[in-house]
C-alpha cells in the first residue's frame, strides 16, 4: 500500500458497482481484505485497464474512452469516490483512491 503497511488478502475477485445514470462499471481482479476499513482503488492498476484518471482542485475523474464513469474529492490524504456496490467481496459503500 502507499503507507508500506501490508494487509493479508483472502480473495480475489469482481466487484460489480452501480454509477450514476444506472450505469454498471465491473472492477476486475479485486483484492479483499477483510481488515481493511475502506475500499482502495489503485491508481496505477486503473491505468493498466486503460482509464483515465484525472486530478485537479481536489478533484478527480475516472473515465474511459472519453466517458466520465466516477469522480470524487479530497478528503484527508485521500480522495473519496461514491460508487453502490451491486455484487462484491467487499464490504463497504464507498471506495478511496490509493496513491
């Protein structure tokens, strides 16, 4: 992780999230690690996908092909997106971006 603190993961799967405007975006190849207090999104595996990722003003867009799909903000050291996980290993609501 960024903080080179380490966490066991006992999963790996699909997590199927509901977007605004009833889009459904699938994260594949998720981690799950159940003493984790949030959910990470790496940002460096999002490029491995081919998104977009972009920060401006506390701000960021994630997108694909042109098309924003989340955005969310700053809070603390890290910039919280709301995303309604539809099916998943994971057991939060929202997700952070992990740096």
């Amino acid at each position: 992780m960024g903080n080179n603190s380490y966490c066991n993961v006992v999963g790996i799967g699909t997590v199927k999230v509901m977007l605004p405007g009833d889009k459904i975006l699938y994260l594949t190849d998720v981690l799950y690690s159940p003493t984790m207090r949030r959910n990470l999104i790496s940002v460096p595996r999002l490029d491995e996908k081919d998104s977009e990722v972009r920060f401006r003003s506390g701000k960021v867009s994630i997108g694909k092909h042109g098309r924003i799909m989340m955005w969310g903000s700053k809070v603390d050291a890290f910039v919280e997106t709301k995303v309604i996980p539809l099916s998943s290993l994971l057991s939060h609501s929202f997700a952070t971006l992990g740096f």
